[in-house]
C-alpha cells in the first residue's frame, strides 16, 4: 500500500460488541462509537440491531436477545482489534 490510498475497515455484524450507554464510559473510547438503537429484529436466536451513529450512518450488530436494550437506548459499540479487517480501496 501507498501513501494515497483509502482504506476502509470492515467487522462481521456478530463480532461487534454491544453495550447499554451509561454515561460513565468516556465517548471517546478507543475502537467505539456511541450511538442509539433504531431498530430492534429477534432472529431465533440473536438479536439484530440498528444503531444511529452521527445522524447519518447505520451501523447493523447482531448479539444475544438478552442484552436487555431497546429502540431509542444510548449505547456503545466496540470492535475488537483481532476482528476487524482492512481493506485498500
């Protein structure tokens, strides 16, 4: 790769992780966003969720049901190091 390229960064829906926002976690938190949940799917045995991140993007996660969060919750995603891939456009 050279200086130049655009890289994106891509992560499975199931390994993003999902936590109910509370505030106390600083929102700069390396490797997440904040966001709110949009949209709540049960899929048998996973949850899909669909989290607003700045007004403009969607980020779709997929975790148990019993997280225990619902549509317009404040909550954090992380993305594990070891499980995100980049890609050089």
């Amino acid at each position: 790769m050279t200086a130049g390229h655009q890289i994106s960064f891509v992560i499975r829906p199931g390994n993003i992780g999902l936590q109910p926002f509370n505030g106390i976690v600083s929102d700069a938190a390396p490797n997440s966003v904040s966001g709110l949940i949009q949209g709540k799917v049960f899929l048998v045995e996973v949850g899909e969720y669909t989290i607003g991140i700045d007004g403009d993007q969607n980020l779709l996660v997929r975790t148990h049901p019993s997280i225990g969060i619902s549509r317009g919750d404040r909550v954090r995603a992380s993305f594990p190091e070891n499980k995100v891939s980049a890609i050089c456009d």
